[in-house]
C-alpha cells in the first residue's frame, strides 16, 4: 500500500495552493505577471488547434448538411426549371405578338399610302414540291378572289399572284416560281430602264431580270420595281435590288440577278390587291 512521506505531502501542498490561486485570480480579475504570462503562453499554444478543429467540425457539419438537403436542393432546381419553361414560353408569345402588332401597324401605313381595294389573308400551308413556289392563303371565291391577282406583304413586297381560287382557299404563284414572269423598271429616277423579272425556281436564290437593253443604264443596288406596263400589276410594287449585271444574248442586251425583297421577311400573312 502506497505511503506518504514528506516530499509528497508537500508537492500536494504546493499543487493544491496553485490551484487554488489560479481561481482566486480568475474569479476576482487581479491582474498578476506571471500568471499572466503563463496564461497567455498556454492559450497561444491551444489557439490553434482548437481553430483547426472548430475548422474541420464546421466542415464535416457542412458536408452533412448538404448531404441530408439533396433532396430539397433537387425539388427546388426541379421548380425552377418548370419556372424557366414558363417564362421561355411567355417571352415567345410575347415576342410573336410584338412581331404581330409591328406587321399591323406597317399594314395600316402601307395601305394609307395607296389606293388599291386589297384584302388580308393568312398563309396557311406551302407547296411540298421542289418544282413549284406556291403558297396556300385563307380566303377564296367567296371574298371577292379571282385568278391573277397580285399578291403583296404587308409593307409591299411583291409575293406573286394568284393561280388558282377554291371557294374559301386559294393557291399563290410566288414570285420565285420559274413560271412567274413580271415587268420590271430600274427605280433611280435618272434611269427608269425596264426588263422582265423571272423566277429562279428556289426562294433562296436569286431571281434574273433580262430584256435590259445593251446601253442601259444599270448599277448594282439599282431598286426594281413593278413596271406596269401590263394589267397584271400595278405600277411602283417593290420587287428587289440588282446585285450583279452582265451582257445576253452576245451583248446585244443585258441581265441583272436580283434580290428579292422578301427574301428578307417570314410570309405569313399577305395582302392581296383585288383592284388597282
């Protein structure tokens, strides 16, 4: 069995009257030198480590967290794709409807600047056939159509004519079909030469104008418009712009390929002029 002796006795002494006088001093804030010093050695000494391992709980803490909220993080992505699909919806319609308003309000201008007796109409199909450009419109016999009409855009862009009538449809020649012929005129007013503008047969080529005397005067960018030097069309209806020239028939005549205007612009919906 353990004995105390002296020595013992007085090193538990010792111990104990320190431990004592550090919560003497703690308790009652008397500031002492050495304690203090001591006090601060041992607490730079444990700072560190215990800022590592707050750091590594935290993160641990972290990763738990974010493990057990997998499923609330993928509902709410879940949600906010559904509310991205909403509004790309709602932008479309939107912009359609904007688009809409814009080709109704350069209708409205267009039709205050001239005098044809014209009716709206919508495009409701096109031709599958590679060997003709025609387009199907909403309005027929019983709106007044009749075969030849001419068929324009909304801001006056020569479409084609009309080639076939049913009661409540009919069937649109567009101008890019190799059958569609119409006389054209240079609209710089120190030229005015005429030719003949035919179709090319695809809409994303461009058309030939021909017939233009050997001596005319035509430039690149020259505007072609309708001629009407024939009843078909009426005069001034915007076709294209030359985009290039070159000499026919062993140079005794010239031919432009020309840009057709609506290339520029979706058909939707067109105007057609019943009398001019």
């Amino acid at each position: 069995m353990y004995k105390f002796d002296r020595n013992s006795l007085i090193i538990a002494a010792l111990l104990l009257i320190l431990v004592l006088t550090f919560l003497f001093v703690f308790i009652n804030d008397i500031e002492i030198g050495f304690l203090n010093w001591f006090g601060d050695i041992i607490y730079n000494l444990l700072t560190p480590i215990l800022n590592l391992m707050n750091n590594i709980i935290s993160r641990i803490q972290g990763f738990f967290n974010t493990l057990f909220s997998i499923n609330e993080i993928q509902e709410e992505i879940s949600n906010l794709r559904q509310q991205n699909q909403v509004l790309e919806r709602q932008i479309m319609f939107l912009s359609n409807y904007d688009r809409e308003n814009k080709r109704l309000r350069e209708l409205l201008d267009f039709q205050e600047r001239v005098e044809y007796e014209m009716i709206g109409a919508e495009v409701t199909a096109n031709s599958p056939s590679v060997f003709e450009q025609i387009i199907t419109i909403n309005r027929g016999r019983r709106d007044g159509l009749e075969e030849r009409m001419p068929v324009i855009t909304y801001n006056g862009f020569l479409v084609g004519r009309i080639d076939y009538v049913g009661s409540s449809s009919a069937q649109v020649r567009l101008i890019t079909d190799n059958q569609f012929v119409v006389g054209g005129v240079v609209a710089r007013s120190d030229s005015r030469q005429i030719g003949l503008v035919r179709g090319s047969g695809r809409r994303d080529q461009n058309n030939t104008m021909d017939n233009i005397a050997w001596d005319a005067d035509v430039e690149i960018g020259d505007v072609i418009l309708t001629s009407g030097l024939s009843n078909n069309f009426p005069e001034g209806l915007k076709i294209g712009q030359i985009k290039s020239i070159e000499t026919d028939n062993y140079g005794l005549s010239q031919k432009a390929e020309v840009e057709l205007d609506i290339q520029s612009v979706t058909i939707e919906e067109v105007m057609v002029i019943k009398n001019f």
